[in-house]
C-alpha cells in the first residue's frame, strides 16, 4: 500500500476522517504519486477491519476535497498536486501561520510545548 494508515480510536478523530488525513499525507509528502491507483474500498476496509461504508464516506471527501478522482470501472486514483507557488508569500504565511496555530494548540492539549512542535517537524522533514 502506498500509504499506511493506523487508526487510533482513542484519539477523538473519526476513522474516515483519519483515513483522509492519511491519504492527503501521503499525498503531500509523495509517497502517492499523482495518477497512482489506491487500494478498492473493499480492500482497504478489510485491511483495517472496518465497515466499507467509512472508507466511501473518507473517499468521498477525498474526491470533494479534490485530492482523488474515481473512474467507474478502473478504480481511484490520486490526483495530481496543486503547483506550488501559484498563492503569493504573503498568502502562504497565512495559510502556514494558521496551520502551525492549530499544530501548537493541538500540541497543547497533550501538554507538548512549541518548540517541540517544531523539532519535531524538522526531524519529519529530514527523514523523508
């Protein structure tokens, strides 16, 4: 499989959405290429011995979002990434402002400081 994903019941999250949160992951990152096939929504609800219909509600979303595009008959396949740098710096600050806000106070609620957060994002970054 392209991409794992670990579903952690104790975290508050629903499972489909932490099936999207893993594709859009693996998305980002690369380890799903644009145009690669994922895994059929039986197979994947198998694999993690779930109900199918949450993989469809988490595919779904997914095609919604615009990160997966479904062909009847062939499959579901990523899409390919947005270019980079068609948003200004300045617009892109606020997009990554937002997100680390909401890393931090996410962090926050395990009683995990800031500067955490953010060693703990290089160290993501070097291993990939």
């Amino acid at each position: 499989m392209p991409f794992d994903v670990e579903l952690d019941y104790d975290r508050g999250i629903p499972v489909y959405r932490q099936i999207y949160e893993a594709v859009a992951r693996a998305l980002a990152s690369g380890r799903l290429e644009a145009a690669e096939k994922l895994p059929t929504i039986h197979e994947l609800a198998g694999r993690l011995g779930i109900n199918p219909n949450t993989v469809v509600r988490a595919y779904k979303d997914l095609e919604r979002d615009g990160h997966i595009v479904s062909r009847r008959g062939k499959g579901t396949f990523a899409k390919d990434k947005p270019k980079s740098g068609a948003r200004s710096k300045s617009a892109q600050d606020k997009i990554l402002r937002g997100i680390y806000d909401r890393a931090v106070v996410e962090a926050a609620r395990h009683h995990i400081g800031p500067k955490q957060v953010v060693r703990f994002f290089r160290k993501a970054v070097e291993e990939e």
